[in-house]
C-alpha cells in the first residue's frame, strides 16, 4: 500500500464542522482526493469527528462508492442490468478485461482504470452501455468499440509520456 | 398515560413504553432473540411481532419497537402471529442449527420439521454484540461492515481495536455461541424436541445423577418418553418425533 499523504487531508476536514451528519461527505471528498480511503485518515476523520472507528468503517463499507483499496484513475461502471444483458453486456465485459489484463472486474496494476459491473445505470434504451468516471455515458457498446473507449481515456491519462504501445495495439486487435 | 389492549386486558402504561414491556409487564412471554432490556431496540429478529389493530387493519408489527399508543388493540398470540413466528424461527434453525437458544425457542413454539438446508451461519447478525459493546461496555470496539449478503460483525480493517477490553460482554449476549446439546441424533432432530424421544444416557444410569446442564425440556418435562423414536424422513428434512 503506498505511503498516505496525509497533509491533504487537515485542509479537506477545515471545510467541514466536526459533526457526524458531516461523516458521508467528507469521506467523498477523501475519496475524490485519494481514490480509496486510506486507513490512517479514516482514524483521523473518527478522532476529529467523535465518531467510533467502527462507525465510519462501517459507512466506508456499506458504500459501493467508497473504496479502502486504491482505484484507478478512470473508474469504467459496465452496466449488467437486464436490458444491457440481453443486449450483449457480458460480451463487452469479457472484452474490456481481457484488453485491460484483469481477470475479474477490479484495478489494472497500472492504476489507470477499474471496472466494475453495476445493475442498472438508468438508460436501458441506450443499452448495452458503461459510464467512465460517474460521467461520460457511452451508449450502445460493442466488443469492437471497447478498445476504443479504453484509448481514448488511456491517452488523457498518459498525456505527458508515450502511451504505452503494446497496450494499445492490444486494444485494437 | 396510553392505554391498550392486550389479548383483552387493558393495560395503561408509561409514554415511551413498547408493547413489547408492556406485554412482559402482563406477565405474556413473547419470544426475542435481539432484544435485551439495557440496549436500544433494534427490531432485527422479528421473532417479537404481534398482531396489531388501530381501528380499521390488522398488522404484524415488531413489538419491540411499537411504541405504545391509546387504544391500540395488541395480539401476541393469534393464529396468524404464530405461524409467522414459525416461519421465522425455523428459517433460524436452517441458518444456525448450532444454536441452542433458537433450537429451544423452535421447538417451544412447536416447530416440528425444518425444511430449509442448513446453512452453518455463525452469526444471524442480531446486533446484540454490537449494541452491548457500544451502549452498555462504551467501548465501540465492533461493528458491522458491508452491505447486503456480506454484511457481517466485524473490527474496523479487522485488526484487535484498542478500544477492545476483551470484557467478553459480546459472547455473554450472543444468542448463537451457546451450542446446542449433543444429545442422540443431534443431527436430525430440534433440542428440547427430548420432550418427545428417548435418551440414551437415561437408561443406561439408572439412578445415577446427571450432571449434565439441563435443556429446556428436561425443566419443564421431566421423565422421558420411552415410547417416542424419531423416524427422520429424508435426508433434507430434519424432523423431530411425532406422537
């Protein structure tokens, strides 16, 4: 697990009284901030706002949204709901892992993208569908538009250095 | 000062009292398994429901958490109640058969059969190690983690808490720790179903004493029935004698 910084966060609880109704967002700002929920500021938050450890591991649970492992920069939500299942959403599940080398749906090594499967996101007409980054809707899936998706989001991310070849061979083939 | 019925007596009770003490005030026994008298109500077993009236509809409501209104009229007995109770407790037995509590509690309602697979649970997440560790031990030292399936009691990133004093509160309260006795069949039959079969050790020492802890049924039944065999039906039934 990599080492928190733990600086970021004493500006993040200054926003917020230290009251527990506060509990739920800021544990999405330390979300937003640091893409999981590290340990070490989940006992600061329960510290600053009085409330039992358990507690606020229990929120950090209950939550799909939070997470206590690091995600990756880009969080691709795979709809499965009925409508993207029958239209072929397991298929672009399939293909969106064997591009990205996952064997389930979880976080690449690389920590640039998590897929995760959801039910239903709310646009059945638009199925199969997936949403990037709790955004961008992208609407009537295929295998063949996957690795086009994943490109367009892997080059924002490695805007600076090269995007890395051999992925992006792998996503076109 | 609220006034209701229960099963026909009229009672009038403190504001803030559950139908459920107000029933136990009466001296009427109805089965919980997470309710304790120093801990919040939480409402998880169900085991408490009654049958409620307010005028126009009937429902099943958990007592413990009903508050205690005038002119509410409270079934703790009714035929409906009790087959909702059965249903539920044998759905318990079918989660934790290890359970002495809720196989005493079965088979005082007269459960005779249970007819879901077990499952082996250790846990039927009452709340009751979590509420007493929070409310009477002030410590906080557990919790419930995840939602839904894996929601299960458990230490915050599961590592021994600080805040645990290893008082043992949460084993004292829990209504699963306790396991069932061993008796003949175990497997097949419901404790305290003894009532209705005949034991091995009884007949094998005479006069001997036994210093086993008594079940339940050996309070209330004394001597056993020789008469009684269990005949378990199948392999998925679990199924206790009949006379």
């Amino acid at each position: 697990m990599p080492q928190v910084e733990m600086e970021k966060v004493e500006p993040l609880l200054e926003q917020f009284e230290d009251q527990r109704i506060n509990l739920i967002p800021i544990l999405q700002e330390v979300q937003d901030t640091y893409r999981y929920l590290p340990q070490e500021v989940l006992k600061r938050i329960s510290r600053k706002l009085r409330v039992p450890l358990t507690e606020v591991y229990q929120v950090a649970t209950f939550y799909r949204c939070f997470s206590l492992v690091p995600r990756g920069k880009h969080v691709v939500q795979v709809c499965l709901g009925t409508a993207c299942h029958v239209r072929g959403a397991p298929r672009v599940l399939d293909r969106m892992l064997r591009d990205l080398k996952l064997a389930g749906p979880g976080t690449t090594p690389d920590l640039q993208f998590t897929v995760e499967t959801v039910r239903c996101i709310g646009c059945c007409g638009l199925a199969p569908v997936a949403r990037v980054d709790n955004a961008n809707t992208h609407p009537h899936l295929t295998q063949a538009k996957v690795g086009g998706l994943l490109k367009k989001y892997q080059e924002k991310a490695e805007a600076p250095k090269a995007a890395k070849p051999d992925e992006a061979s792998h996503a076109k083939a | 000062m609220p006034t209701l019925t229960i099963n026909g007596i009229e009672v009038q009770v403190e504001k803030g009292t559950t139908v459920l003490e107000a029933a136990r005030f009466l001296g009427i026994p109805i089965p919980t398994l997470c309710h304790d008298d120093g801990l919040v109500p939480y409402g998880a077993c169900r085991l408490c429901l009654v049958e409620v009236s307010n005028g126009r509809k009937q429902t099943l409501q958990a007592s413990c958490c009903l508050p205690a209104e005038d002119g509410l009229k409270v079934l703790t007995h009714s035929a409906r109640v009790e087959r909702a109770r059965r249903l539920l407790v044998e759905m318990y037995v079918a989660v934790c058969p290890s359970s002495k509590r809720i196989q005493d509690m079965a088979s005082a309602m007269g459960v005779r059969q249970v007819r879901y697979q077990a499952k082996h649970e250790t846990c039927i997440q009452c709340g009751l190690c979590v509420r007493t560790c929070e409310q009477q031990m002030m410590a906080g030292a557990i919790g419930f983690s995840g939602r839904g399936l894996n929601r299960s009691v458990s230490r915050p990133f599961d590592m021994t808490s600080e805040l645990c004093r290893q008082c043992g509160a949460c084993l004292y309260v829990c209504p699963v720790c306790e396991s069932r006795c061993q008796g003949p069949q175990a497997e097949s039959t419901l404790c305290n179903g003894c009532l209705n079969i005949s034991t091995v050790c009884f007949q094998s020492y005479d006069n001997a004493m036994c210093f086993l802890e008594p079940c339940h049924a050996c309070e209330i039944g004394g001597p056993f029935r020789a008469d009684v065999q269990v005949k378990p039906r199948s392999k998925d039934f679990t199924r206790i004698g009949e006379k």
